[in-house]
C-alpha cells in the first residue's frame, strides 16, 4: 500500500549541536515568556537562512496546535543531519524553538519553566515574523551560551528533488538508523520518521536502552541493531534495503526494503502495479518463481546440495497468485525485485532462514514499464 507519511507529532527529542566550535562564553539566564494565547498569524512554511550569514540551513515549521505548541525540523547544509525541533508561540508572537534529543522523550519541555531558568544544554531558536514573512532573531548554542543572529526568508525548492543526502544516527553509543535529508523540509520529515530508530526495529527507546546497558554488562543476546544498505537514490526515488537480528537460543534475522518517492515523501510498494495488469504480473512472477525452484534444485548444478524429501516436496508446492502475492519490493540499478516468502508444512526454523531472500524475483525496468499504473513514481525508472 502506498502510504502517506504525516509528520507524527509525538514528542521525542535532541540536544543541540553547534554549527562550529565557539569559544566558550558566560552562561546566560533567559526568562521564558509565558503562553496565555495563540497568536492570529501562522508562522507555518519551509524557510532558508542562516546564523550569522556564515551557517546556512533550511529549518521548517510544520504543526501549530491550540496551546500555540509548535513542531518543526532543520538541518544544516553543510552536515545534513536533520534535527527535530519543538516549541511555542509566546502571547507576544514571538517563536521558541529548541532543538530534541532522540534518545530522550521525557525531556521535551525541561528546563523551560516560565519563571526564567540558567540556560540548559540544548541549542535554541528566538524569532519573529516579518513584514515579508520570514523570521529574523537569534540562535543560542548548547552548553556554551554562544549567540548568533538567525535570518530565514521563505523557501521554494527550484527544481524536483533527484537524490537524498544519506546519513546515519547512533542512538546509546550502539544501534543506529539510516537519515535522509532533501531540500523539500515536508519531505525530509517524512523519512525521518519512516527511518525513525523506533519504526524499524518495532522497539520503545527505553527497550533500546535496556539492549544497551545488557551488552554493556557482557550479555550477547538480545536485540543486534540494524543494518542498512542504500540500493538506489536517483531520479527522486530512494530505495533501502535494512537488516536486523535477535539473539536468543538462536540467532533470528529480519530483512525488508523501503523504497520512497522522494517528490512527494510517500512510500511505493506492489500496489503500483496496474490492476489491469496485475494478473499479467502475478502469472510472470509465478514462472519466474518456478524457473528459481527447478534451478535451486537441479542436482546437476555445481554448487548443488542434497536436499531432504519434506524441503523437495515443500519448494515444489511453492505458487505464486491472487492468494499468494509477492512482497518486499527492492530497487537496484536496472531492475526492480519482490521477495516470494517460501512457506510449508514442517519447514525447519534451520531452513527458512535458508530460504530467507533467497527467492526474489527481477525484473528489468523495461518488463515493469508495462505492468505499472500509468501515473506510478516508478515510470522515471524507464
């Protein structure tokens, strides 16, 4: 199913990090003005700008609520990490945004009291509209009080987005996720929380943080982190093919794939085959499974195993239909490939991981060219 990935509006969060290292100057106490009621104008939008004209970034505010609660993200052209940003509108208009931590939700709103309070270590954002509709005001740095003056106009990306800019997050020092950051702000949102550490691995921080401090302690089980692997990013389509294991009495893997629209921030599966076609689809899937079967079991072929008579028979069942659809869509250079999960009575945990990926069945851009909707992402691909 395609799905349009809102931006999720729990509170989960950073601390600040300093465009460059500055000298250290005097901590400062900031009073904190309070919020007795939401401002009539939106300070909602994508802007570009800059701290002190030497540190450009691109920085969105993308949900107001009725407690004047702002949300928003930034991330700094230079690094092109995405830092997730929370806040609120003072009665006076004026715009409080600082940065989250990742690893810590409870701490959203520490060290904001209203009464005014020594400067906490996190960075921090004070602005205010204009006349032109930007924002102009200051930057304070984590930890060591720095200040720079802010200057942000609108932002309209120029061109449609072609390629994401990769990198990585480390969450307790151990277990990382993928991060992506385009120029469009609503789209880098989007992948941050298709990437988000908590999304992929189907665990809470506090689990996350629990594997830690139990692998820190000598134990060898438990949750391994993931790992992730970048398998195409052009024509504003990003394709990720991710892993992750957990060890018990024995060691089990996951493996699945995402493959984004990078225009549009939604995510692409089978459902981009034309419902005309997909007949057509399943039928060319179904020989290309059977053609991998008999290939797999040829005795003759020289890298051939004996195999047991549940597993022979099991592979033989194997059909590919309206029943039994293939999955996990993978884009790589020239070809575009779903996973068929084989399954049958009495298959040993020993042989499905075997089997695991072993079965994926490809298809050039040119054969998908005719099973795809007409409208689908994928078409750049041809």
């Amino acid at each position: 199913m395609r799905i349009l990935l809102s931006a999720v509006l729990g509170l989960t969060l950073l601390w600040g990090c300093d465009p460059k290292n500055a000298t250290k100057k005097p901590v400062a106490t900031t009073t904190v003005p309070t919020v007795s009621s939401l401002p009539t104008t939106t300070a909602l939008g994508d802007y570009e700008g800059s701290l002190g004209g030497k540190y450009p970034f691109l920085l969105a505010i993308n949900f107001q609520n009725d407690r004047a609660e702002l949300t928003g993200i930034y991330y700094y052209l230079s690094q092109q990490k995405p830092i997730r940003l929370w806040g609120f509108r003072a009665s006076d208009g004026e715009i409080w945004l600082r940065e989250m931590n990742p690893e810590r939700p409870d701490t959203v709103a520490a060290g904001w009291g209203q009464a005014g309070k020594t400067i906490q270590p996190f960075a921090y954002f004070r602005l205010r509209l204009t006349p032109q509709s930007g924002l102009v005001g200051t930057w304070q740095a984590a930890k060591s009080g720095r200040q720079l003056p802010a200057q942000l106009k609108p932002y309209a990306a120029s061109a449609p987005v072609q390629k994401a800019h990769v990198s990585e997050q480390t969450y307790f020092g151990e277990f990382t996720a993928p991060q992506f950051t385009v120029a469009d702000m609503k789209v880098t949102q989007d992948l941050y929380w298709v990437f988000d550490i908590e999304a992929l691995s189907e665990q809470k921080l506090e689990e996350l943080r629990e594997e830690h401090r139990n692998h820190e302690s000598g134990s060898y089980q438990g949750y391994g982190g993931i790992d992730s692997r970048v398998t195409y990013n052009d024509r504003g389509l990003l394709s990720v093919a991710l892993r992750d294991e957990y060890t018990a009495a024995n060691v089990n893997s996951r493996f699945w794939s995402v493959i984004v629209d990078l225009r549009t921030g939604e995510t692409l599966g089978v459902d981009e085959i034309d419902p005309a076609r997909k007949a057509a689809f399943l039928a060319a899937c179904n020989a290309k499974l059977q053609q991998q079967i008999a290939t797999y079991l040829d005795p003759s072929a020289e890298d051939s195993e004996e195999q047991d008579s549940t597993d022979v028979a099991g592979l033989r069942s194997q059909r590919i239909g309206p029943d039994n659809p293939p999955g996990d869509m993978l884009l790589e250079d020239g070809q575009i490939s779903f996973d068929h999960s084989v399954e049958y009575e009495n298959m040993s945990n020993f042989t499905r991981k075997i089997y695991a990926q072993q079965f994926r069945l490809s298809f050039t851009f040119a054969e998908m060219g005719r099973l795809l909707k007409p409208q689908s992402p994928l078409r750049r691909l041809l």
